[in-house]
C-alpha cells in the first residue's frame, strides 16, 4: 500500500509542517521582544534599576512590563525562557534540509553543469558551509567591530554576498537560494545557543550568587538580538523561492538574493524606527519598492538575450535508471501530451512566464530527472495538470506509476 517516496513524502509534509509552526513562534516572540524594548519609556516612581516600562492591551486585558537596565535586585520566583521555539526551527529545518535536498541530493541538490560532485561531497559542502558560516560570523562580532555596529553590518552583508554566489557556483539554484537561507537561519539559531542563553545564564548565576551582574552581556546579546531581527525576513524570502523559478532559475538569482537582504533592512528600519515612537520613515517603503523592482528586471534580463549553448553532462545514475525503466517512452508520451505544454523554457499556457517551479519536461532527459515528481504529481495523486485541463485519463496515470515502480529493475544506461 505504501512505497518509499509516498512516506517520504508525507514525512515531508509533516517536518515541513513542523517547521513552519515553529518558525511563527520563534519570529512571533522575536519581532514582539524588539517592539517592546524598543518602545520602553520612562516614568516617575519606577523601581531601582528599571531602565523603562510600557502598557498594552491585548484578550480583553491591560499589561504592565517593566525592564530592567542590567537584572533586579534578587532573583524572581518565576522566569519565563525564551528559547525553544529558535531551537525547534532549526532543528526541524536541518531535518527537512537533510530529508529534501541530501537524502535527493542526485536530484535537488548537484547541478552537473557546474560542478561534478558525489552525493557525498554535495552534503559535506552544504553542511559545512552552515558551521563556517557562523565561524566567521562569531569571530567578527568578537572583534573590535563588534563596537562598530554598522561597519560590522555592512561587512556582514558583504560576507552574504560572497556567500550568494558560491552557492550559486555549486549548487542548482533553488538548492543555492535555500541554502543561503539555511546559511544565515544557522547564524541566528547559533546567536540565541551560543551567545544570548549563555549570557544570560551568567546574569542569572550572579542573581542567585548575590553579585551584581555586568552589563556587558546584556549588551551582547542586544546586539546579536538585534541581528536576528534584520536577518529574519531575507530568511523567510529565501525559504519561500523554490516555489518561483524567476527568484532561484534565473542567470542572477545570487544578486537577487543579495538584494534581498537590503529590503529586509528597509522593512524593519520602518518597523523599528515606529515601535521607537521616532516617527514613520516612509521613505523606505519606496526604497523596498525599488530594490523589489530591481529584483523582477533581473529576472526577466536572460530572457532578453539569446541564451548560451551549455555543454550535455553525464546523466546521472538516477536519470539513467528512470530511462532504461520498462514503459518509459509510454510515460515520455503522456508527458509530452499532457504536460509540456505549461512545463517548458516558453510556456505556451496563457499567462505563464516561466514552467511552474522551474520543472522543464520537455526532453528525455528532464522527464527521467524528474521522475519522482511526476510519479507523486499525476500518478499516485491527481494534483497536475491542475483540475486535469489536460485530461490525463486513470490507464495513463497508471502507466506513471508502473514506469516509477519499475525503474529499480531497469539496467543503468551508459553516460551519453
């Protein structure tokens, strides 16, 4: 009844799920916690050390939260942590990194056309380059930059950069764009475990010891705080591309992401600066709408030019058992029949730019790549074509799956 892509797949599904529910709560209390500090305003009578308060409304009740400058006087009874939910994120993004794109690595990962590498160099690159990231990352913020809060960000964003491009030299460009994403979410998790709990175990420690905290790791954590929240909407950005194969398929999607980051900073400068109760920056909404136009005239910019002739790799062992499959060129047919009219360089589906996640169909090459998709997309389930406009009938789905069920019977073919 089951076979291994369909629980792979729902195994998907629910890490995704997972994922996706974790990551609300880690922005949710983040963006809330960077609001609150920085709407703190003064008042008469507050206690010794509260360095602002504030009220809010919210259910049907009034709050009242005061922050101290460094820590109280003694410890409190009761203490909420915030931490879990930065944790949970990660971990159930490196799970479904591992799950998609290194368990498929043949299939999302490699791009052949750039660099010919092993299932297992792919991976020990992709992990790797997530602990190197936060190296140099953390060495920076330990240097005297550290002090110079934007000539160290204005480095940081160069060191993005840098990052956007060799993994667009490496990787296929949706597993590029979400590795940089994965790239800097790696950054963030590690400042909350390896910076802001830390320190804030020591002032606790100090608390309960009766000595009076130092101030200066509260003033570290800020700072990587602070981090984390310009870094969070470039991250959900790039986590979202793979679904849009103009933002990952396209000649300059590694400036694409880099300019992602600079509206990041616009949004949350305009955030930021009113939660402050500093007025209303409005000009940055016209700046993100310019760096967003950029963005879709880089794009479009290769369909304006006659593309390149690029070289045929050696098909890879995936692709190769897919087309030696018994009922291959029955499915290779259909495909071509029912789906390579929306899944092509040119669609010819009115309103279509580019084919629907960037899967092209069109040769026999691309079919057999993408065999698993087809097999889960319109022979185990009925979800393309969409509402079945191409009128795919029940024999033809059939047909899918018994090519996809037969292809570990199939010999290898040799590279052509």
């Amino acid at each position: 009844m089951f076979d291994t892509a369909m629980i792979l797949d729902w195994l998907e599904f629910a890490i995704r799920w997972l994922h996706v529910i974790t990551g609300i709560a880690w922005i949710g209390s983040s963006f809330y916690f960077i609001a609150l500090d920085l709407g703190l305003t003064r008042a008469a009578n507050m206690p010794k050390g509260v360095l602002g308060e504030e009220w809010q409304v919210h259910g049907g009740g009034f709050y009242h939260i005061q922050k101290y400058t460094v820590a109280p006087d003694h410890m409190p009874e009761h203490l909420t942590w915030f931490k879990w939910e930065a944790y949970s994120t990660w971990l159930s993004g490196i799970a479904l990194m591992a799950l998609v794109y290194w368990l498929g690595a043949e299939l999302y990962l490699v791009d052949y056309t750039k660099m010919e590498l092993t299932q297992w160099q792919a991976i020990a690159i992709s992990a790797g380059s997530l602990a190197l990231g936060w190296l140099l990352y953390d060495l920076l913020c330990r240097s005297p930059l550290g002090k110079q809060p934007t000539t160290l960000m204005l480095i940081l964003f160069a060191l993005l950069v840098a990052m956007s491009w060799a993994y667009t030299q490496v990787f296929t460009g949706r597993a590029a764009l979400l590795h940089l994403g994965a790239f800097t979410g790696t950054i963030m998790v590690a400042n909350v475990f390896l910076t802001i709990m830390p320190n804030q175990r020591i002032v606790v420690a100090d608390l309960k010891a009766g000595r009076t905290p130092d101030p200066k790791y509260g003033e570290i954590a800020k700072l990587r705080s602070m981090h984390n929240n310009y870094l969070t909407l470039p991250v959900i950005f790039l986590m979202l591309s793979n679904h849009y194969p103009l933002a990952f398929a396209t000649e300059y999607n590694w400036i694409i992401a880099s300019l992602v980051f600079l509206m990041g900073v616009t949004i949350r400068h305009y955030f930021n600066t009113m939660h402050a109760r500093k007025g209303r920056p409005n000009w940055t909404w016209g700046a993100t709408a310019a760096v967003f136009l950029a963005i879709m005239a880089l794009s479009a910019a290769p369909m304006m030019k006659r593309a390149e002739p690029v070289e045929e790799a050696a098909l890879p062992a995936h692709v190769q058992r897919a087309l030696a499959a018994p009922g291959f060129a029955e499915v290779r047919e259909i495909v071509a029949t029912r789906c390579a009219m929306c899944h092509a360089a040119e669609p010819l589906w009115p309103g279509l730019a580019t084919a629907p996640k960037g899967v092209r169909l069109e040769t026999e090459a691309q079919i057999a790549a993408e065999a698993k998709r087809i097999y889960i997309q319109a022979g185990l389930s009925r979800a393309m074509p969409p509402g079945n406009l191409m009128m795919i009938e029940p024999d033809e789905r059939a047909r899918i799956v018994a090519w996809y069920r037969g292809m570990g019977t199939g010999p290898v073919l040799a590279a052509r």
